[in-house]
C-alpha cells in the first residue's frame, strides 16, 4: 500500500473512532428498581436520593445518560411478580432489588439482566447467590443483617425492659429471611437462652395476626417483643408499633425508622448508606463488570435510635449508659 493511500485510511478512521466513542458513552442507560414500599412512604425519599447522589457522584444522573423505571409494590405481595415482569420487559441494563422479596421476584423473570439488591439479609439461604465472595451469577449486592445481630437486639431488649423474661419473635413466614424467620431464629433463641430468657417465633401475616399476637403477649407480665426485618414489618409498621403501646409490650425493632416513628428501640444497619453503596455496584455494572464477580458487601454502618417518648409510656427508666451509645435519641 503506498504512504498517500496509508495517510487516508488513517485519517478516515480517526473520523470515524471518536464518532464511535462518542456514541457509547452518550448512550441513555436504563435502571430498573423494584421496591418494596410505597411511593407515598416519607422512608422511601431520602432512601431514592442518596441512591441518586452516589450515581451522580460516578458521573450518572436522570435525564442526561440514565433512565430509572420505578416499580412501587406497597407490601402486595400478590402485585410483585407483575410488576417485577413489567420491569424485566423494558430491557433495562441493570435491575435494582429493594429487599430478598423484590430480589426473589426479579430472579423469577430473569436470569440474565444483571440485579443489585440493596438489603438481603440471607442470599445464600434465599438462592440469590452461590457464596458471599464469588456470586457467580447474575445477581449480587448487600446485605442488611447479619445472624448475629439477633443477639444483640436480646441485649437491648434486656438492657431496656429488664423485667422482660419472655421475647416474641415476629416475622412474616411469606417473606421473612431464610423462610419461617429462620435465619434469625437459632441465633436469637441461643442469646435468650443465655439471658436466661425464653423466645418463641410470632408468625403473622396480616394486621389483624398483628393485633391478635400482641394482646396474647400482653397478656401476663414478663412478655417483650423483636421484631424481624421483614417487608411485611416494614410495611405494617404502623399497626405492629401501635398494637404494641397499646398492649404495654417493650419492643426491639430492627431498624432506626422503626423509632423514629413511635417504637421503643430501633437497632440495625443503616439503609441510607447500603442505597448510596448500591450505587457504586450498578456503576461498575455498567461499565463492563460481571455481577456475578462482585462480592457481596456487609453492612458499614448501624443506626441505634430510643425512644425516650415510648418507655414514659411503659414507665421503663432507660439506663444512661445505652442513651450514651444511641446515635439518636428522640425525647
């Protein structure tokens, strides 16, 4: 090939490469989430923004190279698979799983688009992934528990209501982790029984289980209550805090909304934080890596929040030293 003919070719590639280059990272990407909660829950706002500032922080933001598509289940469990099917059928490059039941859903319709679950609290156990180091397939993302902070909510609960010699333990078997509330189950019975404590699982599935098993916990002195991170609970917080006042049961909740909103005690990782993590995963996704080689992550950090309100109401005194380490203690 002669020079002049080599100069020309070289000359119309380099037209056409930065066209190209241009062209890819131009390219509108789309996110799918799948959330468990409602729309019009004040949890839900704060939760979305800082799943939208961490992308913004790697350079992605709505209405210049990403599109988010969501779905919003409010706990109906019924709803779920129709709604993670609508998702799915809108080819998105990346799948975003609120909970183990949005996560269970979106598995259900594919295999092969990539799914970040934000809080998953037994992937192992719920099939999403093969192991926590090496995923192995499609899906990956962060746990929001671990089985050992069962123990830890026997602790507060203890520390808080010392009187308290029996715990009920309350999940949703449909959607609680590891089916039956089993991943928590072991660990918390084996820490009660340490405390000289004894626990029985609560299973309920529906606000009016909720009623009935806090009037049967009330119903003779020494009864307390943990509550499981569970959708369901999530949802129904409202009813399960109030059903809980009203019976005079001292309760641990596995979250700092839980609190927030009237409960006794929240204790659990801190969700703001594991939505902006998420945001890091799907960034990398995007970018070329495979899921399936992105571990997944434990929580960073933990919210303890106690409700100076709520133990006036049960006439418990709140040791100074557990008001020391609450990271937020509302009067």
């Amino acid at each position: 090939m002669r020079r002049r003919d080599v100069i020309t070719l070289l000359v119309g590639l380099s037209a056409i490469w930065p066209h190209a280059s241009i062209a890819e990272t131009s390219r509108t990407r789309r996110i799918g989430m799948l959330l468990g909660l409602a729309e019009a829950d004040p949890e839900m706002a704060p939760r979305i923004t800082a799943f939208r500032q961490g992308l913004e922080e790697l350079g992605w933001s709505e209405g210049r190279n990403l599109h988010i598509d969501y779905r919003w289940t409010s706990g109906a469990s019924g709803r779920m698979q129709v709604l993670a099917k609508e998702l799915v059928a809108l080819q998105p490059d990346v799948l975003i799983a609120s909970s183990s039941p949005t996560a269970a859903a979106l598995l259900r319709e594919t295999r092969t688009t990539p799914i970040v679950f934000v809080t998953a609290a037994d992937p192992i156990g719920d099939g999403f992934v093969a192991s926590l180091a090496r995923p192995g397939g499609s899906a990956t993302g962060f746990t929001n528990n671990i089985a050992s902070m069962a123990g830890k909510w026997v602790e507060l609960l203890k520390e808080v209501a010392p009187h308290v010699t029996r715990i009920a333990v309350m999940f949703n078997p449909d959607t609680a982790p590891g089916g039956a509330g089993s991943y928590f189950l072991g660990p918390l019975e084996t820490a009660a029984g340490a405390m000289k404590m004894k626990s029985a699982a609560t299973p309920v599935r529906d606000v009016a289980g909720i009623d009935q098993a806090l009037a049967s916990i009330g119903r003779e002195p020494g009864g307390g209550l943990i509550v499981m991170p569970d959708n369901f609970t999530a949802v129904y917080r409202a009813p399960l805090i109030a059903a809980a006042a009203r019976n005079r049961v001292p309760a641990v909740y596995p979250f700092r909304y839980f609190a927030t909103d009237g409960g006794l005690v929240g204790y659990g990782a801190n969700l703001h934080d594991l939505y902006r993590r998420t945001a890091t995963y799907v960034d990398r996704i995007l970018k070329g890596t495979n899921p399936g080689d992105l571990p997944v992550q434990a929580p960073a950090k933990f919210d303890l929040v106690v409700n100076l309100r709520a133990a006036k109401a049960l006439n418990l005194t709140v040791p100074r030293i557990l008001l020391a380490r609450a990271d937020e203690v509302i009067e």
